[in-house]
C-alpha cells in the first residue's frame, strides 16, 4: 500500500503491482494512481513533469 502511496504514474503503479505478483492493465493502473490519490487527499509530491504542467511549463 506504501509503494502504491507513493506511485506518480501508472507505469511505477503498474511495476508496483508487477512486483506483488499481480498485472494491471494501463487502464487499471490509471484507476488506481486516481484511487490512491483520492485515498491521500490529493497530496503527494509532484514530479518535475507533473510541477510543468500544472505551472504551464515555468517550474
């Protein structure tokens, strides 16, 4: 649950998964980063991608 928590795209959900024994499809995993967000409030640290896009590309 940690790993998941702390997951920025669905690839590192995906490998997280993976790595429990489990697959995810894209769509699946997409579903679960928005979970996971959802489950934290919203709050993690944001990638430097994630910060430009949310900045419109000033980070």
């Amino acid at each position: 649950m940690e790993q998941l928590r702390l997951c920025h795209n669905e690839n590192e959900v995906m490998q997280v998964v993976s790595n429990a024994g489990y697959s995810a499809t894209p769509n699946e995993a997409k579903e679960i980063l928005a979970l996971m967000t959802l489950l934290t409030g919203g709050l993690r640290e944001l990638t430097l991608e994630e910060l430009s896009q949310v900045t419109g590309g000033a980070a």
